[in-house]
C-alpha cells in the first residue's frame, strides 16, 4: 500500500532541489532556477533567502539577460561554507580524503590497511587516519557535516553493519558504523564502495547532470553503482548493482559467490594476473614481462600488467582487451535491461588501461544493444580515477544533505 507525505516533507525536497540545481550549474538565477524545477518564482526566492542565511549559498554578482530587462543576481554553492571526510575501506588499503561542499578534495592520505586485523583495530587505523587528514586540511571538526565510510559489501543499511565481506576474515555482521562514530566523534553514512563511487561521479565527476547513468568499479574486485532518473538505485536489500557476480561464462572459474563464470573471476586483478602468468607459460618470449618472469615469477602484478598494455606490450594488451571483452558483455547487459544514458569505468583497477577498457565497451554498447538505433549509449572513464571511491564516500554525506531523494517524501 502506497503512503501519501505532508507539506513539510515536500518543503524539504523542494530546498533539495534547488539546492542540486544551483550546485550543478555553477552560476544560476533565481528566475533559471524557476524555469528548470517548475517550482514558482516566490517558491524559490523564499528557499534561496533561506539557504543565504544559512552560508550554503552565495550571491555572486549580476548578469544581465541577454534579452534585456533588469540584471540577474548568479548564485553559487558557498563551498567554503562545510567539509565532508571520506574514508575508503579496502581489504589492503585505507584511503581518506576531506572535500568541500562541491566534493572537491582538499587533503587526503593513504595508508595500508592493517593484514587481517581485528575489525576494532581497523576502526582505530580508521580513527587515526582521519584526524591526520583533517589536521593536514586544516579543517576544525565543527565544520564537517560528517563522515561517508566506502566499505566492502554486503551492508545492512539499517543496522549500518558489514555482513561477511568475503575477502575479510572475521567481518561477520560487524557494527562498523557506531564503531567508526564513536572512535571518531562524527555522525557516520555508509555504503560499498561502489556505490559510493557512483554517487562521487554523480557529485562531482562524469556523472553530474545525467539522469540515468551505470558505474563500473574496478578495485580489489569489481562493483557497480546505478543512477536511475536522478535517483540512486540501492534496490530492495539495499546492495544493488553488484556487476562482478554477472555470470559470463556458464562454466567459467568458481566464484566465492557460489557461482560460476561471474564477471570478477574474469577481469580481477588475480585473474589478470593468472591470465598474464599462463600466456608468459606458453610464449616465453617476444613481451617486456618475459625476462623479469624468466628470473622470478613472483614478481609479476597487476600494475606491471596494466603498464606493460598501456606502453602496447602485445602480450599484455591481449589480456587487458580480453578482460576489457568480459566487461563489454555485462555493460551491453546492463544497458538492455536498465536503457541507461551513460556507462562510467573507474577505480585504480584500470588505471593506465583506461581508454582500452572504453574503447571495447564502446564498441560493444555501440553495436550490441537493441535499442542501439534509436540512440547510442556514451561510454567515459571518470575523472576521479583511482581516488573515485574516498570521493565517493565523501560525497555520500554531501548527497544526503544536499540532493534532492524521493525517499525524503516517504512516511517515517
């Protein structure tokens, strides 16, 4: 059964949603932002007055229309006005970063994450590195709206628990939420990483202004996010978009899923690795990785890998566009079943690689989709590169406080 809202509650998301539009222009008028929402002129001059007094907002000059008439006041997010931390959680790093409120980084640290800790130890590691970056900012915690945590899936989002990662020993159901408030003294929004990352690109990377748009995210495994109509796509257990348990080939490796052929198993960084390692086996010769595997095998990584593809080493070009392959077959999946505007590639799993990774998904979501010839999905790699993640955790906070969500009209 379908629930109806109050005024106060359409209040608060009309607020958002003047708020998104002044953020995503950059320079807006009252009188645009009237004409972009269909919100009324006294609608919107009474949020704007609202949002001036509270610094959010800026005036920032006068502009005069070009079709004569009086000047327009420009308004612009006062991005001096807050800051968000955010923290990427990976199984061997810890990323964090501060931003303002146009999620634009203003100091970040990295350091590894502590091997098979205990998940308290971590959230001290987590503690520690966050007051380093705010220190190194020069950021006072009264101006932090709060702390977005970018962690490994699956999350209960009520209970703001980390459910079993599978690349994490002792993570059953751990409380990592609280434990991250109480050891840091801030109000705590968690999400995977993933979808963190979609939100970042959302905020301030490729995805700013697009309604329907696919992230692809390519880091110790490989997640995804989904924008849909503007809206973050969680779906009913709230662990939506998990791309890298799409299974590709029916009996391709076993997964830690319980699946065989998923995406992961294919295109993660052991399995590029396993690949680049078999094919050095069989054709020792004629690659820049074959004299360092002749002399220790051990040596060989998934960042040698994807240097060696970006330098046009064949051997290792032939693996990455064959991972690159795997993926193009998922977004072309993706496509058809969520007709999506925009399909993002990023993390630090593809960095050196990216254009090849774009390049072959292009092709494919170019030529494959059914409704190719009514118009053609764009593909790009995000401009946040490998720090999409800590960005991403960072603007879960800003999209929370800020954009506009349907969840918002929805009965307590």
């Amino acid at each position: 059964m379908q629930s109806g809202t109050n005024l106060p509650k359409v209040g608060r998301y009309n607020r958002a949603v003047v708020l998104d539009q002044i953020q995503l222009a950059d320079g807006i008028s009252r009188r645009e932002i009237a004409e972009c929402t269909g919100l009324t002129a006294q609608t919107v001059s009474g949020i704007v007055r609202k949002l001036l007094d509270e610094g959010i907002v800026r005036e920032d000059g006068a502009n005069r229309v070009v079709s004569g008439g009086r000047p327009r006041t420009t308004l612009r997010i006062n991005q001096d006005a807050g800051s968000a931390v955010g923290l990427h959680f990976d199984p061997a790093e810890l990323t964090c970063v501060v931003v303002d409120l146009l999620g634009q980084p203003l100091a970040t640290k990295r350091r590894p994450a502590p091997p098979g800790a205990a998940p308290a130890d971590v959230v001290a590691a987590m503690a520690d590195l966050v007051r380093d970056v705010l220190a190194e900012a020069d950021v006072p915690r009264s101006r932090v709206l709060g702390l977005g945590l970018a962690s490994p899936g699956p999350i209960d989002q009520d209970l703001g628990i980390v459910v079993a990662p599978p690349r994490l020993m002792n993570w059953t159901r751990v409380p990592i939420k609280q434990m991250l408030s109480e050891a840091t003294g801030l109000p705590v929004t968690i999400d995977n990483d993933a979808t963190a990352a979609a939100v970042g690109e959302r905020w301030a990377g490729a995805g700013r202004g697009v309604a329907n748009f696919a992230y692809f995210f390519f880091g110790t495994g490989v997640g995804g996010g989904l924008v849909l109509n503007h809206q973050v796509h969680r779906g009913g257990s709230l662990n939506a978009a998990e791309f890298g348990h799409t299974s590709v080939l029916e009996d391709g490796p076993p997964c830690y899923c319980g699946n065989l052929g998923c995406l992961e198993t294919l295109v993660s960084p052991e399995a590029i690795v396993a690949e680049t390692y078999r094919r050095l086996c069989d054709q020792p010769t004629g690659s820049v990785l074959s004299e360092p595997f002749r002399r220790d095998p051990a040596t060989l990584n998934h960042a040698l890998v994807r240097v060696a593809a970006a330098d046009g080493d064949p051997l290792a070009t032939a693996v990455i566009d064959e991972a690159a392959r795997h993926v193009a077959t998922v977004a072309v999946n993706v496509v058809n079943i969520t007709d999506v505007d925009l399909i993002v590639l990023g993390g630090a799993g593809i960095r050196h690689v990216e254009q090849r990774y774009v390049d072959v998904v292009a092709s494919a979501v170019s030529t494959r989709p059914l409704a190719r010839h009514i118009r053609v999905v764009d593909v790009t790699h995000s401009p946040l590169g490998p720090d999409a993640a800590v960005v991403g955790g960072a603007a879960l906070v800003l999209h929370d406080a800020f954009s506009p969500q349907l969840s918002v009209l929805l009965p307590d």
